[in-house]
C-alpha cells in the first residue's frame, strides 16, 4: 500500500470525508483542525460513512483508531507521505498553513489540496518549493463520490503526479488531468454550465424547476453518470459513431447552442429556485434528501462495481 501515513489539514465537510475514507483503506490519518468540535465531527463522519465505506468494501470502515488529533500542523506533517488539504477556501489561510509545514515535510511526500477555485500557481506561491503541491479537487463527499481533479505544472516535480494519481485510484478513485488551470476546474464549469440553461429555462417559464431536475436526473443523467456526453453522443451515431452524429445532428445542435441563455442569480430568481426546490423536496429535510441521495449514490457505486 503506497502512502501509509497520513495526513489531513483542515476536516470539515471535506477533510473529515477525506480523513473516514483514508483511515477505512488501513491508512494512518493525523488530522489538524483548529475549531474545538473537529474531533467529534471527524468521528460523526467516521461513523455515518461507516456502513457505505463497509459495503463498498473497505475492511478498515469505521476504525477511529487509525485517526489522531493534533493542534499543530506541523506535527500533523511529520512522518506523512501523503497530505491533503482541505482548509477554507482563502489563499491566505492556504498560504499561512504551507509556510508552517513546509520545513518539516518529509522529502517525498505529496500535498494534494482539495481547492474547488484557487489556482495552483497561487497556491504555488505559497511554498518555498511548491514542487510537491498538487490541486486534488474531489467531489463532495469525497468518501463516496470518484472524481479527482488532478493537476500539476512545470513547477511540479517530476513523478510527483503520477505517484498522486496512484495513491487516490489505490483509494478507488477515478483521476482526471487538467493541462490548463481555468477557474473551477473542469467538473464545475460543466455543472455550471448545465445549470445556468436550467435556470435560464425556469425563468423564461418554459418548464418547472422541478420539471427541469427530472428531466436531468430521469433522462440523460443516468447515462451520464455511465459514460459521459461526447462518448454517449458515439454512440448515438449508429454505425457511423461520432462523425454520423455530427453530420447528422450537429446542425440542430449549432442551432441550440445559439439559442442557449443565460444566468444571473438576481434576488428573484434566488426566490423561484427556492420555490421550486421547496415544491420538489415536498417536506424533506436537507438531511433527509441528502440521506436518499447517497443511499441511491450508494447502489449506483455497488452496481458499477460489479458490471465493470
Ligand atoms: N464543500 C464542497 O462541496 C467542496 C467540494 C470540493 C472541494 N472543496 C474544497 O475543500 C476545501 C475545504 O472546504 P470545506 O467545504 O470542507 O470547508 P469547511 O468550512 O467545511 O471546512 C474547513 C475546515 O477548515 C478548518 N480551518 C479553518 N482554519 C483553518 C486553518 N488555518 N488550518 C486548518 N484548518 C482550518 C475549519 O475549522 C473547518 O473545519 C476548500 O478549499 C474547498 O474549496 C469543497
């Protein structure tokens, strides 16, 4: 197993995933977290993504002997092969957190930072030596969800990728490699790209934002969640895959992408999507929502598994 020490900066909704996930492949994880609740909220973490860890086959689900606490971050650092992480969204907070445990990391460990929106050449800067700092952005939760975002540039050692990608697909995820650093990365844009037509759709009235959600999450979701746009649209091809897809269907597509809209997230229409997903949710909590999304998250992973 590559990288059996551990450690985890900053352990809130992503750290404390990354930490449950980390210790239930067998690894030992040292979290630092300033806030006085870190360690129960770690442990709620341990013990919620527990079952689903266990039945994604984990044997270690669950093992809060293999997490340790410390208020200091370098001692956090000390020993660890790999570190991740996953402090507020703040460049200065990042960049405070590098300069204290950059004197005591070890010469081969990897940091990789879970930042949805910063740039790596920012974060960069805040190492003496930025060469073992990669972005590492996962998926909430990251537990669950196997997307990592990988990206590294010509300040990046070599090796340093490849041996960062090994270590999160050894933890069953599934990497992808930026080349260029655009602001969200890849995965993000594409979601907001999506929502922005469906905002756009609900205000300009042609359907419900509750209509609009089923049509993604009924119709071309399911497929996406298998293979992805442009390997689907081969498919749709025929015989003649995906240059008879773009012959065929491409005018039509160049016409839709002319009409597409766009988004501002005015106050009202903060207030229709709050109506709309008010009527969708009919009376389920956040938590009760977010419990049936990673119950059906849970299955999706489960059936993937044994079909691949
Ligand atoms: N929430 C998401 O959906 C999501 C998804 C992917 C990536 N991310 C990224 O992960 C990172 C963390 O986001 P989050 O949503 O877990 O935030 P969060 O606010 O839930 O957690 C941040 C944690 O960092 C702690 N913290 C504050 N100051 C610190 C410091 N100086 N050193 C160490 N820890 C400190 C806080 O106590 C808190 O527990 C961000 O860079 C964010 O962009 C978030």
């Amino acid at each position: 197993m590559m990288f059996t020490k551990t450690a985890v900066l900053g352990a809130g909704t992503i750290g404390a995933s990354w930490a449950a996930l980390f210790a239930a492949s067998g690894r030992e994880v040292t979290v630092y977290d300033p806030a006085a609740d870190a360690e129960a909220r770690v442990a709620r973490m341990v013990e919620a993504a527990a079952g689903p860890l266990a039945e994604l086959g984990w044997e270690n689900a669950g093992d809060l002997s293999r997490i340790r606490y410390t208020a200091d971050p370098a001692d956090a650092v000390v020993g660890a092969g790999f570190i991740q992480e996953s402090v507020p969204e703040r460049l200065d907070i990042k960049h405070d957190l590098y300069a204290r445990i950059e004197p005591v990391l070890e010469p081969g460990a990897i940091i990789g930072s879970s930042t949805s929106g910063l740039m790596l050449g920012q974060m960069q800067d805040g190492f003496a030596n930025p060469g073992r700092l990669v972005l590492a952005h996962p998926f909430n939760p990251p537990h669950l969800i196997p997307l990592v975002e990988l990206m590294g540039n010509d300040r990046t050692d070599p090796d340093v990728l490849d041996a960062a990608q090994k270590f999160y697909e050894d933890l069953g995820k599934v990497c992808i490699r930026l080349h260029k650093e655009v602001p969200g990365h890849v995965a993000n844009r594409l979601q907001a790209a999506l929502w922005r037509e469906a905002i756009h759709l609900a205000a300009e009235g042609v359907a419900s934002v509750g209509d609009i959600d089923r049509a993604i999450a009924h119709g071309p979701g399911l497929r996406w969640a298998i293979m992805g746009p442009s390997l689907l649209f081969h498919l749709a091809g025929g015989d003649k895959g995906m240059r008879g897809l773009a012959h065929h269907l491409g005018p039509a597509f160049e016409t839709w992408w002319a009409d597409l809209g766009t988004a501002h997230l005015t106050p009202e229409v903060v207030e229709m999507l709050v109506k709309g997903v008010d009527d969708e949710a009919a009376g389920k909590s956040v938590a009760e929502l977010a419990d049936q999304r990673d119950r059906v998250l849970l299955g999706y992973l489960k059936t993937r598994a044994a079909l691949a």
